[in-house]
C-alpha cells in the first residue's frame, strides 16, 4: 500500500477539521434506516433514492434495492455482479471501458470518448467517466438502481438510469471487523473497518482492503496470465451532529488498481501471416505490455440543518479526480503490427448542490440548484509496428496520437413537488433546467521512433451549448394498503461531445461533433405486497422514443467515430420476491424487452464495399429480448453451541441473444446463456464469524461481453469471467 493510500485515511481525519460547508450531486435528505434485511425494524425496505428517506413499495417508480446482507450472501463486488440482481440491467467491458445499460439504454462506444448513459454514483458523487465503472462496491450498506430517465433529480447523464452505492454510516457504538478472501487464479482478498464515537456529537469510520489475482486469460506463447488485478483502497467518514437540527457528513475514498486488465482477444483470425494468433477464448498471442492502472481519490461532505417543523436546507458538495491509463497489443498476434501505448483518460470534477426539502400534510417538495464542472482528456496513441508501418509509410514504431480535452460547464435548476389529492391519489410534477457548455480541444501528431514530434493538428477548438428543460409527470393511486398503481413521463439528457480526430485529419473541429440524446419515457407499473411482506411483486411497462443515441464504428487506423441514431425501446419486466417461510425466500426476475434502431444509416467497417446499410429494426447493443432470473436461499439456525447458523442460496439467470457490435452479423453477436452461481456460508458467534464459500458459473458458460472490428479484417472482443471458486471469512466485533 502506497504512500498516498495511507495518507487517505488521514486526509478522511482531517476534513473534521473544516468549517466551511460541503456538497455532492444527488443525494437522500435522510439516511435510510437500515438491519440485517435492508430495511427498517419492521422488515420495510427504505431508501433514499428520489432524494428523502421512503419505502420502497411506496416509491411510484421502477427501483431495485440490494442490502448490505444481500450484497454478502450473493458475492456482489461491483456492477458486473450486479446484473443478476437487478431487472433488465447489463454489463459489458473493453480495454478499460464499462458499457452499462439499462432497459437497452446505455453507452456503446468502447472507447470511452463519451460519457455514461447510465449515472453512477458513490455516496451521492457523481461518476462522470466510463473508467470509473470499476470502482470496488465495499464497506456498502446498500446499492438503489433506478431505471428509467431520472432527468428531473439527477439531471444530465442519467438517461437510462442510476445506480447509487451507499457506504455504511459511522456509528454510535463501537464496532470493528474484517474480512478475508482467496479462490480461483491465485485470489487474495483482505479488507477491514472500526467504526465508534469520538464524543457524544462525533463518530468515525474507516476501511479499506486489498485485492488480488492473476488473472484468467492465458498469454501466449510462455505460460503467462493478463486480466489480473491489483488492487488497494481505503475510505473515512465522519459524522458529526453539534445538535438535533444540524448534522455534518465529510468523506473521502481512494482506490488505485493495477493490472493487465486492458486486452482484447481475438473471435476470428486476422489476415496478418503468422501463426502466433489464436481464436481460443481466454488466450492471446502478444508482443507489447498489458496494463490497466487507475487511481481515484473522492471527498465529499454534506450538511443538513432543520430549518422549521417542515422545511430542510440540504448544502453538498463533492471533489473527483480520476486517472486511467490503459496498454495493450490491438493485434493480438506475435507480429509488430499495431498497439495502445499509455492510453491515457483523466478527469477531474466538482459538484455543488443546494437544495430546499418540504414535508406537508398533503405537499412535499423540493427546490435545488446545482453546479458541476469537469475537465476531461482523451489520448490514444496508437504504435505502429514494423508489419504495419511501411503500409501508412512511417518508420516502425511510430506513434499517432489522437487526443480531444474537453471542459465542461453545467447549471441547474430544479422543482419537484408530490401534492396528496386524496388519501389515495398522488399527482408529482418535477422540472430541470439544465445549461450546458463544453469548450473542446483536439490534437493530431506523429511521434517518431527517435522522440520528434511532428504535428498534424494543434488545439483545434470546438465548443457546444445545450439548454434542456427536462420534465416530469407522475400519477399514483392506492388500490389498497399494499397495491399501487403509476403512470409516468419523463425525459432524459445526456450530453453531446467531440470524436477523436481521425488519422488522416477529418473529424477536427466542428466536423468532430457529436449531437446531445434525448430520451422521452412513458411507463405505468404495478407494485404489490401482502400484509404480512411474505410476497412482494412489482410490474413494469414502458415505452421509449430515443433521439440520437450516440453509437461508435472504428476507421483504420484507429478512429472511433461516434454517429447519432434514432430508436425506439419498449418493453415489460416483473420482479418477485416469497418469503415461504422463515427459513426459505424465492425471488425472481421476468424480463422482456425490444429495442430498435429506426431509420439508422452507417457504413460496415467489416463490409465498407455495401456502402451505407440501412440499420432501421435492427437490435440494439446490450439488449437482449427476455432476460430473468431466479434465486433461492434457505437458513437454517442452530439453538445454542458454537455454530449459529447455515444458509444456502443458489442463483440461475438467462440472457438470450445480445448484439454487441449493432450490424447484428454471426460475430456481433452473443448467443443466449445462462449462469449459475452457489453458496454456502456457515456463521459462528451468533453470526459475528461467517464463513462462505462459493462457485460462481458453475456451468463454466463461455460468453463475450463485447465486440468490435479492425484493419487486420478480424473481429475482436473479449469474455466475461470463467468459471470461478472461493472462500470468505468475515468476523464483526
């Protein structure tokens, strides 16, 4: 553990210190209560998703949970495990890059040149970049995913969604524990947190961990391994309450990985003359570094003070700074042709918010302001080697780098208001005012092999502005106690952006320009549960007209060009959870789902003699057609001695079949698949030891999470994680 790392803790400690107010975008009002089963004393789920401390069941929109204890019983690390918990929601990578959708929603350019459709957020923080999909989901009391737009509250970005990760709070009394972790691929995993009071108005808590492996894919031709991780992370939190109507929470989080996690396999062979290539899944022929290394530091704070019986000043703000760097050999072959050299993606970011909160008899709302700024990079070499050089006519070895820089400027205003026309019948209006500025700056130039730089293009500017109004109109009627019914509009926004110049000089400038989507929704759902909480199921449908999603192809050598695309997204899901009995709880998910491109013209990288192919009714990437889940867990509970307790639980989802290159040929595609994962954990102490062990894709299911074609005329990809076992041990004082 770094100098840095350590120094983290201390930086944690010393926000105490700080008299100035603190702020973050989107955040509760109020923590959730939260036990052993997520939710309040009396079993209730309770969240803070839509800005105030509420029922789950209560909630007039389609809302996913995850409890703390549920996030341990089901091995849930990060957003990729998450997917088997959460409807409709899918995961993909490539060489750095999350692609995260949600109901067919999501960002599908790889090369991370645009922002996430999908918010992601740590504590309230905004997650601006597609490199931070990574971060480890640790020390949580909970994860909320939000599906569908949520323009109104979280603003810009959160066009298909949101997933909020909620760490655990500082607490009254003094707690500890730890945890540690081995299994498949030489795994090693410890982590720790104390949690306590300082005084009667200041409490604590710290953590932090480690993790390892070495990774899953085989590096040819030695017995080499890349897809390892190396990971380090700790975070501190204080919580300080100088009286009943004023509370103060500081924060701050830094995680750093490194690895060879950039990569890119081969599907089919390349033209190049050798037979140091491989369509094998999880092995690669390579001849330049793998590395994947990012380092992440988050501070964050947020003052609450009661104004009145009623009224409720919320004050947040929050800091990010994110670095990525990513290198990898793009030919997967043993032959000099082309590679990624220290690909470079930083981001550093402030948020501000301010927010007014109301609770009436009969009308509850909220006034806010907010302000974001970001300054973003984007820089891609690309190493020519000496098989490929003398066909662009450089030297071996030469370098063209691409790069755009981008700073962006974002203010808001926002109303959201829920006025209670009967016991019954609930009308909530919400409006966004959202101004955007991005100022671009794009670089072109070759480095040779002796160091010279030779520009092509030098701070070629380029700027847009968006002014986006983004509404909301939700309808709510109880039938009864426990059966609800919505009907909701809504619009999402996500911001526009520049391409990467291309090789040959086109896309500089104004020409790099990229349009804004937006995204108009109309859903109604169902949620029910029975008095006693033994059953809880909840409804879906929605309707979505999508205007310029942003979609990506790659030009030789190397230019992602990103293109806009109408589409139009419906669908149906259902998510269930019986409670049998004490011992034994079933949930399950149903989820159908058809998101098609309209009218879409694009020209085939793989096939550029067809000319511009119409697209229109084509599938869009990352959504499938049916995808579902079912769990089941069962305890049992020993009367006294040693052992307190057993549970088991076992988890089988289904994919059918998921485009992930949208021209929907053979090697685009994902055919259907199913995971099955296994657990058993054993507690100790009345539960204070656990012991668990697991095996996740039990089946060992082979199944690639992205797709994508270059100049060496083969299509490449990667694959999820194989088949994998492991052993966990977790002891709270």
């Amino acid at each position: 553990m770094n100098t840095r790392l350590l120094l983290c803790t201390g930086t944690a400690m010393a926000l105490a210190g700080l008299a100035t107010p603190a702020m973050a975008q989107s955040d509760a009002t109020a923590p959730a209560a939260s036990s052993d089963d997520g939710g309040s004393s009396d079993g209730e789920i309770v969240v803070t998703a839509l800005k105030r401390s509420q029922n789950l069941q209560d909630i007039p929109a389609a809302i996913s949970a995850v409890s703390s204890e549920q996030l341990q019983q089901r091995g849930i690390d990060s957003i990729e495990s998450l997917t088997s918990a959460v409807p409709n929601l899918d995961f993909g990578e490539h060489a750095g890059t999350t692609l995260i959708s949600i109901r067919g929603v999501g960002s599908i350019v790889d090369s991370g040149v645009t922002e996430p459709t999908v918010a992601t957020y740590v504590d309230g923080v905004f997650m601006p970049r597609a490199t931070m999909g990574y971060l480890r989901a640790v020390d949580l009391d909970r994860i909320e995913v939000l599906r569908g737009p949520q323009g109104t509250l979280y603003g810009r970005n959160a066009t298909g969604g949101a997933i909020n990760f909620i760490a655990k709070e500082p607490t009254r009394d003094f707690t500890a524990g730890f945890n540690l972790s081995t299994g498949s691929y030489d795994a090693f995993g410890a982590s720790a947190y104390v949690s306590g009071p300082l005084s009667d108005t200041l409490s604590v808590r710290v953590s932090g961990g480690h993790e390892e492996d070495k990774g899953f894919v085989r590096l040819l031709p030695g017995n080499g391994h890349i897809g390892d991780q190396n990971s380090e992370y700790v975070r501190g939190a204080i919580k300080f309450e100088p009286s009943s109507d004023l509370t103060i929470d500081l924060w701050a989080r830094y995680e750093e990985s490194n690895g060879g996690g950039a990569y890119q396999q081969l599907f089919t062979p390349t033209f190049l003359p050798t037979t140091g290539q491989t369509t094998e899944p999880n092995q690669i022929y390579g001849d330049w570094p793998y590395i994947l290394d990012t380092k992440t530091f988050i501070a964050s704070g947020k003052i609450d003070a009661q104004l009145s019986d009623s009224i409720a000043l919320r004050s947040i703000t929050s800091y990010v700074d994110h670095k990525s760097r990513v290198d990898f050999d793009a030919d997967a072959t043993d032959v000099p042709f082309f590679y990624a050299t220290n690909f470079k993606r930083p981001s550093e970011s402030f948020g501000q918010e301010l927010s007014l909160i109301g609770d009436g008899d009969k009308f509850e709302w909220i006034l806010g302001a907010y302000y974001f700024t970001e300054k973003a990079g984007n820089s891609l070499p690309l190493g020519l080697g000496a098989a490929a050089a003398g066909g662009f006519g450089v030297l071996p070895d030469t370098q063209l780098t691409q790069s755009v820089g981008t700073d962006t400027d974002s203010i808001a205003i926002f109303a959201d208001g829920t006025y209670s026309v009967t016991d019954a019948f609930r009308i909530n209006l919400g409006l966004r005012f959202n101004h955007e500025k991005k100022n671009f700056s794009q670089d072109l130039f070759l480095r040779l092999p002796d160091g010279t730089i030779v520009p092509l293009a030098t701070d070629v500017p380029s700027s847009i502005k968006a002014n986006r109004f983004l509404p909301k109109v939700n309808l709510q009627y109880d039938f009864s106690d426990g059966v609800s019914a919505y009907a909701q509009y809504s619009r999402g926004f996500k911001s526009g952006g520049a391409n990467l110049p291309g090789g040959g000089g086109e896309l500089l400038g104004a020409a790099g320009i990229y349009r804004p989507e937006v995204l108009d929704a109309f859903e109604i759902g169902l949620k029910t549960q029975t008095d006693d909480r033994r059953l809880t199921a909840n409804f879906a449908g929605f309707y979505y007209d999508y205007k310029n999603l942003q979609v990506t192809i790659t030009r030789p050598p190397a230019v992602t060009l990103v293109q806009n695309a109408p589409a139009t997204i419906y669908g149906l899901e259902g998510e269930f959870k019986f409670r049998v009995n004490d011992a034994f709880t079933i949930d399950a998910s149903a989820n159908w789902l058809h998101a098609r491109f309209r009218d879409f013209l694009s020209i085939d990288d793989a096939r550029p003699a067809l000319g511009q192919i119409n697209l229109d009714g084509m599938q869009l990437p990352h959504a499938p057609n049916f995808s579902g889940s079912i769990g089941a867990q069962y305890r049992t509970e020993f009367s006294s001695g040693f052992l307190s307790s057993l549970t088991l639980r076992a988890d089988a989802s289904y994919r059918s079949k998921t485009v992930l290159r949208y021209f929907g040929q053979p090697q685009d595609v994902q055919k259907g698949y199913e995971l099955v994962d296994l657990s058993a954990t054993l507690g100790a102490l009345d539960d204070k030891v656990r012991l668990r062990v697991f095996v996740n894709n039990v089946t060992d299911q082979l199944y690639r999470q992205n797709a994508t074609y270059l100049v060496t005329g083969a299509y490449y990809g990667n694959y999820a994680r194989p088949r994998t076992w492991g052993t966990q041990l977790s002891v709270d004082f």
